[in-house]
C-alpha cells in the first residue's frame, strides 16, 4: 500500500509540512527532511522550485526564486533524494509546476520518483482533463497518487468529480488566495470546512494555505483529515537554524 | 488543415489551459459565456458604435507610394497607429471591458509591458466608470514613465511587480495572483493573444476587426480582398493575430510574423520565441517558451517593450509548427533603421514594435505586383525618447 494510504488510516490528526528544495542553502534538501520527520511530522511535501509559480505568494516566490540562484534543478533534486529512503519512512510528496516536469518527460518524472521513493505528487497547473486524458495511466503505473486541489469556488459537482479520481487526499485550499496571505479562519471557512466533511467524500481532506501556528492548525482539522503548512516554515528556516526546526514543529502541534 | 482554435481550446497541440484550480472557476465561466456575449446582437452593436465612434475606426488603409517605389512592390500600411490611444490594444480593452460588465464584473486588472495595454485597459475602465488596477513590472514602471502618468490621469491604480525580473513576465503573474485573490467581482483583461483558452481566442476574435477591415479596404483598391501578404511583429500576437485572422485558412495569402531578435538571435539578449523556443507551459497555455533545459522560463529582451516577452501566443505556435506563416528575427538596429526609413519617407513615426514589421522589406524579396499589407500596430510617440537615444537626435 502507498505510504501515503497508510498514513491516512492512522487514528490521529496529520501534520504535513512544504519547503522549497533548495532553500535556504542548496544542500539542505536531506537535512530539513529528517528534522521533520525526527521533529513527529507526518508528511512532507518537497517543493521543486520554478521561475513563475503562479500560485504562490511572495514568501514562497521568494524561496523557489532564491533556490534557483543556489543551483537547484530537478536533476539536482532527484540526485539529493536518492538514498532518501535509508533514513525517511513518512510520505514524501513532490510539489510543483508542471513546466519543469513536461521539459523533464512525465515518464521519466514518475519513473524516477517511484526509482527514489516518493509517494505521490502536486503539479496545481497540470489540468484534470490533461491528468485523466494523457497522464493517469504513467502516474499510476509508478504508483503515484496525484494529489488534486478544491477551492471554495469549487462546485460540488467537480467536487464530487474530483474525489472520484482521487485515491489518497483531496487538497482543500482554505480561502480563496495564493499561498501565505491569510491571517486566521473566520465563519466563513469554517462554514466551507464544515460543508465540506458533510459531503462525505471517499477521499480525506487535507487543508492548505492560512495555516501558520496551533491556533489556525487546530481550526483546520477540527473537519479535516489534517493540514499543511508552507509559507510559516519558510519563514522559520529563514530565521532559524535547521536544529531548531523541532521547535517549529512542537508550537504547530501543542 | 484549420488554422483557427477547435473546440476543446487548442490550435493544433498548443493551447490548452493549465491552471491551478483556484482560476478554474473564473476561466471556465468565461469560457462557458463568451461565444453567447460576443454573439448577442446588442454587444456587437455596441462594440462596433464604440470602435466607430470612440476608436476611430476603420482605421485606413494607406498605400505607402514612396516605400512602395523603394521596394519595387505594392505595400498597404493598416493604420492601427490612429486608433484612440494609438495603437491596436484598445480593440480588445473595449471588447473585453463590455464581456465584463456582461459577466458583472465591477473591478477591472491588467498586466502591462511597455505601457500600452495598460492605457488601453484604463481608458476604458475611465469610459465605463470601473475600478482599474494594472499591473506593471518595477523596472518597467521606471523606463515608461509618460504611459504610468497616463494611466493614473485616467484613474487607474499602478501596482508594481516586485518579484522575479520586475518585468511584463511577472507583472502578468501578479495579475494571475490577484485574481486569484479576488475570485468574484474581478474580469482579467489580457492583453495578447496568451493565457488560458478561452484568452487567445477571444483576444484574436476582438482584433479580428483589422483583417475584416483589410478585406473590403482592399477590395476598393485592388479589386480583390486577398493580398499576397501581410506582414506583423509578434510579441504575444496580439496586432498579427488581428491581421491574420480572416486569412488563416486561406492559403493563397502568405503570412509572415515578425520576432523581436534583440542584438541578435543567439546573442544571449533576444525575444525570438519560434528560433529560441521549445515547447512547454507558460501564463496557462501550452505554446512555444524561452525556458532552460530544466524548465525555467527565461527573460526575452528586445529594445521594443511590447516584444519583449518569453512566449508566444498559441495560435502562433501553431502556425509556426505547421509552416503556415513564415517567421522572420529582426534585430534592435535593423528595426530602428526601419522605423527611421518609414518617418523620412511616409512622415509616418512608427512604434518601435511596428517598425520590426517594416524591417522585413530588407530581408525578403517581393515581386513588383505582389500586394503587401503591413500592420501598422502602433504609433512612435510613446517611443521618442528611444529613438532619440539611438539616433542621437
């Protein structure tokens, strides 16, 4: 079973953390990694870096423009990634644009990630109608899950659609935003949390965007499966010592 | 073989819309409705008196006597340099400002390069009573000064764009962005024929005016309403989908596009997308991109800011691939000896965008009946401190 799978069964709420690889030193890929998972994160979604991320806001822009400078690639990637597994056991997504994976071979991507280990991926511009017509059968036959999004624009029926093609979590997106700009949930979230747990989809739901500290964590997953955290670790590594990213990792969850 | 979109939003393989689907509700209510808008007999009448009475349109279609005499050829200039605001942009501002108050859009963004799509955007915003905001590159906003005095006289909001090379590239990111952010109440007015289907299309159908024009104009001239050729810069596209688009598939009609190729095409400093191109994802469709091997997308450079971008507009991409259009790479210099030429010799200044179109009668041989169209898109005024720095005026 994908790792991915397994995770999603266990009894508890999930902590998922992103970073930009490359970020803030070009070798800290691995580093970051295993202080994560050492520091009780439950998955880890690696950020491969690109010039235009539309989705993205300035904190996030700023560490995949800044991981470009230092030399990241997805070569350079694939390769700080080989012997990942030796250490890490939780879920390990990679997260990014779909430009870079096109130029790379969607095959070779995929099969280079089940090569390394990595659970599944996030490409938020590669389109469902592309995924399903050109790509399901590649990412399926390297044991990938593809990992969709939903908005609060989203409708119920492409909701409902979604969660059809999906075979691990749905990514619900908090408000409408880029990464990094909200500060808190009010009625108006949690009414779309809640809306969203009374559909009962098949596929848990995971909360990204807004989520920055204890207090917007547990607001997430009071309906959710559990939430991901980006453009607040960025900031942390930005001002902190990779040894202290424990610290982090304690103030999300207590 | 079709040169025009199909139904699922693709010119050939390019096209498409790869966007995150934060968008996805904006992009496909558009692209569920702008057909039905465009089609209703009350936007197009209002569209036309507008582009009549506001635009100034038909815009002429002048035969250039002494550039004809010069290369021993017929050459018809389409004056989209008269248009209100000075340059074909505004076609498409007023299209799009009237599908928006369709939608119920009450807030108007845009992304501007050089400047123009900008003014074209915020004059329309003035026209119709609409919230304005453009976006527009840091480092653009310093070189344009004249068009972001424009722009806020006519009450738009110039936001600066921060991130990546802080020009039209990232300027049309932070436009995404806000949209994005404002999913609701806000129309994106793009301003080539780039983006998500149904963009490219719906640009292309609103600067089509100026290949419909160019038919009956040519008709009264010439007797026939097909020249042998038409000849546009491309940046997006916007100008030569305009000037192509009732020739697409009229084969006996040879379109040539014209690329910004900076101070040379393999110079490191080019905006020559089909020579320098490969094929990838950029602002949401699948065209041709200036990217690295790994994917990044790079920064064009030209001395014309309208040409200045790393892409191309799909339906280009297609008629690149297929080999319906010729494309040709005309350098700073050449483009400026051009635009120099075209002022002595017509007393017409053209933009610098425009003046890579001239350019080509240079480069190519055209037989002494051969009937030459060129898009004028825009006019120099915007472009003298250019010319005077080049030429030392």
């Amino acid at each position: 079973m994908n790792k991915i799978n397994q995770k999603l069964q266990e009894d508890k709420k999930l902590l998922s953390i992103y970073f930009s690889a490359g970020y803030p030193s070009l070798n800290d890929t691995v580093p970051i990694i295993e202080n994560l998972e050492k520091s009780g994160v439950d998955m880890i979604e690696i950020g491969l870096p690109f010039s235009d991320p539309l989705a993205d806001g300035p904190t996030i822009q700023a560490s995949s423009t800044e991981a470009l400078k230092n030399g990241m690639s997805t070569n350079v990637l694939f390769d700080q990634l080989k012997d990942i597994r030796k250490t890490v056991s939780i879920p390990l997504i990679v997260m990014g644009y779909f430009n870079p994976i096109l130029q790379y071979g969607v095959e070779a991507f995929c099969k280079k990630c089940q090569d390394i280990g990595i659970d599944g991926l996030i490409i938020p511009d590669l389109p469902i109608d592309v995924y399903n017509d050109q790509y399901k059968a590649i990412f399926e036959t390297y044991g990938l899950i593809n990992v969709f999004l939903i908005t609060p624009q989203t409708s119920v029926e492409r909701i409902n659609f979604i969660d059809s093609i999906s075979n691990g979590f749905i990514y619900m997106v908090s408000s409408a935003s880029v990464t990094g700009s909200s500060s808190g949930f009010g009625d108006e979230q949690t009414a779309y949390f809640k809306r969203i747990a009374n559909m009962k989809l098949k596929n848990p739901q995971i909360v990204g965007f807004g989520i920055s500290n204890n207090e917007t964590f547990t607001q997430a997953t009071q309906y959710a499966k559990g939430a991901i955290i980006g453009s607040a670790f960025i900031k942390f590594l930005t001002n902190n010592n990779l040894e202290k990213i424990d610290e982090f990792v304690t103030n999300i969850l207590n | 073989m079709s040169y025009n979109i199909n139904d699922k939003g693709y010119y050939g393989e390019f096209g498409g819309a790869y966007i995150p689907e934060m968008l996805y509700p904006n992009v496909e209510e558009l692209r569920q409705n702008y057909l039905k808008i465009m089609a209703k007999p009350s936007f197009k009448e209002e569209f036309d008196q507008l582009l009549k009475d506001y635009v100034g349109r038909p815009s002429p279609l002048y035969f250039a006597k002494r550039l004809s005499d010069k290369y021993n050829t017929r050459i018809y200039l389409k004056r989209e340099d008269l248009n209100h605001t000075g340059a074909h942009k505004v076609n498409n501002t007023i299209g799009q400002i009237l599908m928006a108050q369709r939608l119920g859009k009450s807030r108007i963004i845009a992304e501007t390069g050089a400047g123009q799509h900008g003014v074209a955007t915020a004059t329309v915003c003035a026209l119709m009573g609409m919230e304005c905001i453009v976006y527009m590159g840091e480092i653009d906003i310093a070189r344009q000064a004249p068009n972001v005095a424009r722009m806020k006289m006519l009450g738009a909001q110039v936001r600066p764009a921060l991130s990546g090379s802080r020009t039209l590239k990232d300027a049309t990111n932070e436009a995404i962005r806000d949209w994005i952010n404002n999913p609701v109440d806000t129309h994106y007015i793009i301003g080539s024929v780039v983006g998500p289907h149904p963009y490219p299309d719906m640009v292309a159908r609103f600067q089509a005016i100026v290949s419909e024009e160019i038919q009956w104009q040519l008709k009264e001239k010439e007797g026939t309403s097909k020249p042998d050729y038409v000849v546009a810069c491309v940046g997006g596209g916007s100008n030569a989908a305009g000037a192509f688009y009732h020739y697409l598939d009229d084969t006996d009609v040879k379109l040539i596009a014209v690329e910004a190729a900076g101070k040379g095409v393999h110079s490191g400093e080019s905006a020559a997308t089909s020579a320098l191109g490969r094929e990838g994802i950029i602002h949401g469709s699948k065209t041709l991109l200036m990217q690295t091997n790994d994917g990044q997308i790079t920064e064009p450079y030209s001395i014309s800011a309208g040409l200045d971008y790393p892409g191309v507009g799909p339906m280009h991409a297609h008629l690149y691939a297929s080999g319906r259009a010729e494309f040709i790479s005309i350098t700073d210099d050449e483009a400026m000896v051009a635009g120099l030429e075209l002022s002595k010799l017509e007393g017409i200044i053209p933009a610098i965008e425009s003046s890579h179109a001239f350019a080509v009668l240079d480069q190519k041989t055209f037989k002494t009946d051969d009937v030459v169209v060129i898009n004028l898109s825009g006019r120099g005024d915007k472009d003298l401190q250019n010319y005077i720095d080049y030429f030392k005026l």
